[in-house]
C-alpha cells in the first residue's frame, strides 16, 4: 500500500525548508524518523481494512463538503506525537521592559545670564560647587549698570527735591493762600518724580542688585557704580560653566548652568506595540544596571501621539537622589508591571503557527478526540515559552479558558490543513485582518512556529 501523499508532502516541504521554518541541529533526523514513523502508521492503516473498504471511505469523504477542520486518526496521532494542552486565564501580571536616561529636571535649572552688556572681572564659583539661593557667583563691571545707578540716584535727588516743595505748598493750598492751579502742578511735579525714581529703582532690582547694594548706590563714585555682584537666584549645583574671567558678554550669552541634584528625571520610550500599557501614575522599578541600585518611581507623563519617526512614545518619570549619587545622562532599564486583563488566556509558544503574518492554533472540537479546527488568534504579548492571547473583541474569537489546544505536531497539523486547503481549491489562508484593505501586496505563504 502507498503512502498517502499529503503526508509525504509535509515531511518533504519539512525537509526542504519550502515552509520558511528554521531547521536547527538534529532536525533532520527528526524529520527521517518522523517519515518511518508516518510510513509505518499508514501500512497498518492499510493492512488492517480491506482496500475496497478504504477507498469507498475516501470517496465518500471527497463528496462531503469540507467544514475546515481535521480529523487526525490514532494511529497519525502516535506518529506525530501530537499532544494538547489546557488554555488558561491570564492570571500572572507581564513584564514590560524598557530602557531610558536620567536628567535633570528642567523646572528647577537656572541659566545664568546678564541683563546688560558687562565684563566678567571674577568667577566666585567654578563647576561642581553647591550654590545656596543668594550665593555670589560672578563679579561684573558695566558702564550700563554705572548709567542705571546715576539715573536711580538722579530720579532719587529729583524727587527729594519736588517732596520739599510740596510739602512747603501744601499747608497753604488747605488754607486757600495758595492758588489752587498751582497747588495741583505741584502735587503733580512730586507724583513724577517719585514714579521715575521707582522706575529707575525697580531697573537696579531686575538687574539683580539688593535693596542693601541700591541704597549704597548713591554713594558710590563712577567706577564703583560700574561694579555688582551677581548671585544665584535658586540653589543647586553648578553644572555648566561657559564664563572666562576677564571677557565679555551680552545678555544673550548663558555663563553659567544650576540645577538641584535632589532629584532626577528619567526619560524613556515605549514602542508603538506596547504604548497603551504604559500610564499615568502606573508604578516603575528603575534599576542602574552599572551601580547595582534600584528604585520605586511612577510614570509622571506619556506622550498623547506617536513619534512618525520611531515609531514610539516618550515617557518621564521622576526618583528621589538625596545623596546625589545619580548623574544626569545614566543609562537606567525600566520595569513596568502590566495587571491581566479579563479575557487574555495564556498558551505555550509552541503551540503557535504563524503564517504569513498572521498567528494560529489547532483547537481540538468539544466531545472530538479527533477533529481539530485552525482558529486565528492576536497575541498581546509573547516571550520565549509563553504566548498571551489577546482578549475576545469584534473580528476576534479569541481563546476560552479550557479549550485544548494542539502543541507538539503543530507544525505538521499547519502543512496537513494547507494540503488540505488545495486539494479543496480554497485559498491558502483565512487571516483573522483583511490585508488587502490596507494595500498590503499577496506573498507567498511561508510558516513558521514562533
């Protein structure tokens, strides 16, 4: 008796590698005793009945329509050694790991700049020093700061000035031996006068000098009025520093860079794939692979779109650094713990066919130890021994927790339906997504076991 062909087909398209999946060492042999096996499981099958008896079977199964799903004898299931699985309910939380840096947080980084056009006579603090909110940091020398304090001290003179008349003119304009026009020009000249000189004092305070430095103003002579002290305006730690002493610099030149260390930023990306698993205030475990340090932090914002470019979402979070330990620019991984979602099920990768882009299982039919039904699912998340299902949704049957599925032999039910599929004249796939609406071109099928 012959071997029927679609199971030497399979053991061939194996052997060839027609079939896209990987033979790795000891396959082939494998593959040898896989054929023996089948060849000697058929002889049987043929001793056992009458020939007359086989061929009328085969006949009669040729004229029912074919309900897409396969009858597997017992003798086929020993020679492929085929076993079946349990589905479970997700009931263990996924990992998801990413990758990020550390920065600083740019909320709390002051850049130090000049208002004016100054010389730098002196750096006070170099790179690396702590800096406490009103520390010195650069001594300047301008010829517009001595212009703002000889304005502040002419306003102040001024005003002084238009006070005194005023209050000599004001006892006779309540007893009406003053004119009352001239009373209101007076009032009015100390008004003015007392503006500017708050104009011309509010200018000393935007520049950075103290009430104290602005009250000595008036005493200081031309090369003193050039002179301030310029302080730090937060605390931290000096990070940058781009000033040389002795040169100059407008307003427009950063001289200096501070930023509080405690506490850092840590900035990742998640993928396309995984962005809707991450959120807000969702619980991290940062870990510095190179310090042996790891920490609890939570996600403080997600991108609402996805970068055209990468394909990904950027992610912040903020850790505690109280010793200053951690720099800014650290390599860190990401750990983030995605809870089950009801309807997910969890089956061994091995028992995945992937074909062409598109993912399926062998579904033994309820109450048939020998029928199986080739059902498409979405995977959620997959790693090296596990395969999680995606939960049942429109389009999308899904996976019930007890269903039994087909394991090992997987691959050979996958080459059995596809002959099966061609003996009938159907097409070779019946994806789970219509690629065609989406403009993807026909390719050949190719299969695979992830």
């Amino acid at each position: 008796m012959k071997i029927p062909w679609k199971f030497l087909v399979a053991v061939v398209i194996i052997a060839g590698g027609a079939t896209g999946a990987t033979l790795k060492k000891g396959t082939w042999g494998q593959i040898v005793g896989l054929w023996r096996r089948l060849s000697q499981a058929t002889a049987h099958a043929a001793e056992s009945a009458p020939d007359k008896t086989w061929l009328e079977e085969k006949a009669k199964q040729a004229k029912t329509p074919w309900d897409r799903t396969l009858t597997i004898e017992a003798d086929q299931v020993k020679a492929i050694g085929l076993q079946t699985v349990s589905v479970e309910l997700q009931a263990k939380p996924t990992t998801l790991r990413l990758y990020g840096t550390t920065d600083y947080d740019p909320a709390f980084v002051t850049s130090v700049r000049t208002l004016f056009d100054s010389r730098v006579d002196r750096v006070v603090l170099d790179l690396g020093a702590h800096v406490k909110k009103g520390d010195p940091l650069l001594e300047l020398f301008s010829n517009e700061l001595a212009e703002a304090k000889s304005n502040y001290e002419m306003a102040t003179s001024q005003w002084m000035r238009d006070k005194e008349v005023y209050d000599y003119k004001k006892p006779l304009a309540e007893s009406n031996t003053l004119p009352r026009k001239e009373a209101i020009e007076v009032k009015n000249d100390e008004a003015q006068s007392r503006l500017k000189m708050k104009l011309a004092k509010d200018k000393l305070l935007v520049y950075g000098l103290t009430e104290e430095e602005i009250a000595k103003a008036k005493s200081e002579d031309g090369v003193q009025k050039a002179r301030m002290i310029l302080r730090a305006r937060a605390a931290g730690v000096v990070v940058k520093r781009n000033v040389v002493q002795g040169n100059y610099y407008d307003s427009k030149d950063e001289l200096m860079v501070i930023a509080p260390l405690d506490h850092l930023w840590v900035r990742g990306t998640v993928s396309e794939l995984d962005a809707e698993k991450v959120e807000v205030d969702q619980k991290l475990e940062i870990i510095f692979p190179f310090s042996d340090r790891t920490m609890e932090a939570t996600v403080d914002y997600i991108d609402k779109a996805i970068d055209p470019e990468t394909r990904s979402a950027k992610f912040r979070a903020t850790i505690p650094n109280p010793e200053g330990r951690f720099k800014a620019g650290m390599f860190v991984k990401v750990v983030a713990q995605i809870a089950p979602r009801p309807g997910r099920t969890v089956i061994p990768r091995s028992a995945m066919v992937s074909v062409d882009r598109s993912d399926y299982v062998f579904v033994k039919k309820p109450g048939k130890t020998d029928r199986f039904e080739r059902r498409p699912i979405f995977v959620a998340k997959e790693s090296n021994d596990v395969v999680i299902v995606a939960e049942p949704s429109e389009g999308h049957r899904g996976l019930m927790a007890g269903e039994e599925i087909a394991t090992t032999g997987s691959l050979i039910l996958e080459q059995m339906y596809e002959d099966r599929l061609t003996v009938e004249g159907e097409p070779s796939r019946d994806r789970p997504i219509d690629d065609e609406a989406f403009g993807k071109p026909e390719r050949p099928v190719s299969i695979s076991v992830k």
